[in-house]
C-alpha cells in the first residue's frame, strides 16, 4: 500500500504546475491557484502517508521524478511544449532513475 500512496501521490504532484499554468491565463488566475494548492496538499498528504514505510530519501526522489516525468508529459501533450530528442532522453534518464529506486527497495 505505501508504494500505492507514492505513485498516487506522484500523479497527484502533476496538478500543482498544471495549476500555475492554468493561473497565468486571462480570467482564470484564482481558479487556477486553487487548482494548484488543492493538487499541493493532496499530493504532499499521499507523500507523507508512503513515507511511513518507504525510506525518505527514496520517496522523495520517486515523488518528484513521477511528478517531473509527468509534468514534461503533459506539457507537451496540452500546453504544446518542444518535445525534443535531448528532453525526452532527459525524461527517460528520470523514469529510469525512478524505476531502479523502486527495484532497489524491494
């Protein structure tokens, strides 16, 4: 379960910037900001329920990296972000940092 409330938590660590971004457009600043701070306590209550079993340091790096990888995905995907080859094996080099984190603790 606390590998559950990491990933979760990760997912969640994508709407904060979404939100940020989602400020900076006409008409939308407070919504968005709310949107942002909602995702921010979501996000850091399913951190702080992983980290009662997963060591700090691997949540943290996994918690971020999923939000980071996410992040980059969707910015490419909604906000028309450049999806080059040197960002995307930066992305890669992140997931793959994430996943050997997570067969390390096993």
């Amino acid at each position: 379960m606390p590998w559950f409330y990491l990933l979760l938590a990760g997912v969640l660590e994508i709407g904060w910037p979404v939100g940020l971004k989602i400020a900076q457009s006409s008409g939308s600043r407070w919504s968005g900001v709310l949107i942002a701070l909602a995702f921010m306590a979501a996000s850091g209550f399913m951190l702080w329920m992983a980290q009662r079993h997963i060591p700090l340091g691997t949540a943290y790096a996994v918690w971020t990296g999923i939000g980071a990888a996410g992040t980059f995905l969707v910015g490419i995907l909604a906000f028309g972000d450049a999806a080059s080859v040197g960002r995307l094996a930066g992305v890669a080099m992140i997931v793959g940092g994430v996943v050997t984190l997570k067969l390390a603790s096993a």
